[in-house]
C-alpha cells in the first residue's frame, strides 16, 4: 500500500495546486469533471511505480486491464438486486437500500477493457483492486456484491480478452468526503502493486 499511498499525496497535493479543480457534487445531476490537460504530471522520483493521473472519459491502462471512467455520483440509496433471480430472467426485482446513518453512496460508472491475455471476472474474482479517495488521503473500499448493482457482469460471467463491459463500482463514504479520485490496480500480475489513478 505504500505507492497508493504516494500515489494519492501526489495527486492531493497537485488538486491543491492547481485551480479549476473540483470534486464529485452530490447535488448535481452531472458531475463535475476535470480536463485533461489540468491533469499534473508529476510522478514520485522514489517510487517509480507510481504514474500520473488520468480524467473522466480517459482510457487508463494498468497492467492487462484498461479503464474508462464515464461519470461519479452519489446517492442516499443503492439498487440492489436480492431477489435471487439473475439479471434479464424477468423475475428479478431491484431494492434500494439505504446507506449507513451519516453515510452515502458514490457510484463510479466505467467501462473495463480486458487488454490481458485471460478471462477476468470482474464481480466476484476481484480481477481489479480499485479504490475511491478523498482529498483528506482516505481511501474507501467497494461496496460487496458489485453483481447485485443493475447492469453489472453476473457473478463468475467472464471478460474474454479483447472485449469490454460496463461496470459500476459503488462505495460507502461520509456525506462530507470530498472525493478526489480512484485508484486502481491489476491483480492479474503478480506482485505488481502499481496504482493507476482517475481524478474525479
């Protein structure tokens, strides 16, 4: 965890640097983005694992996986499937739950390539370790489950190399969190702890 860690100090410090910046807005319907070109480039001269950050709508590749942020939100609710019925049978019902007392989801909509050389399973197999951070340098976990979110891949469903799916990863964060970014890894390397980031 130490290059995540050098990692987001980077890109905290370079959101302070830079103007224009923002962060996920829960109020809006669209959230705020930042260009790519006020992206800083600055990279960790003793860490070299550690790279520049991309933007929403940029393609980041990471070791076999190629990921495309297309929005962040958040909500007080998370539609669940728990019906027990998989997705398209026609039986399955949506519940939206709710998130913890003082708490509200971030919902990160992205497209993942599989640019490796095998199957990944991207909701039960943990192919990607991807994180959400704040500008305080906390990090948040995905929520469990990420095959119950509506339009995720089915539990076990396999990416074949070459293709892409649409996924969302859904977080539990305070309502004050200032969200910077995501961090992501590909865990189809061996001992690559290389992090790759998304400014949100």
């Amino acid at each position: 965890m130490k290059n995540l860690h050098t990692l987001l100090t980077i890109i905290t410090f370079s959101a302070l640097t830079l103007t224009g910046c923002s962060s996920v807005n829960s109020t809006s319907t669209q959230p705020e983005t930042t260009s790519p070109s006020n992206i800083s480039a600055t990279t960790s001269t003793d860490s070299p694992s550690v790279a520049p950050a991309g933007a929403i709508g940029e393609a980041v590749e990471n070791n076999g996986v190629t990921l495309t942020v297309h929005s962040a939100t958040t909500s007080p609710t998370l539609s669940r499937n728990r019906s027990n019925y998989r997705q398209g049978s026609g039986y399955e019902t949506y519940t939206d739950v709710p998130a913890d007392q003082g708490g509200q989801y971030l919902l990160v909509k992205t497209a993942v390539k599989n640019t490796g050389t095998a199957p990944m399973d991207l909701t039960c197999s943990m192919p990607i370790h991807i994180v959400a951070f704040d500008k305080q340098d906390r990090t948040f976990s995905t929520v469990e489950k990420l095959y119950e979110i509506q339009d995720n891949p089915e539990c076990n469903k396999q990416l074949q190399p070459g293709f892409s799916a649409e996924m969302t990863y859904a977080y539990m964060v305070p309502k004050d969190a200032q969200i910077s970014g995501v961090a992501f890894r590909s865990m189809l390397v061996q001992d690559s702890d290389e992090y790759r980031a998304v400014r949100l």
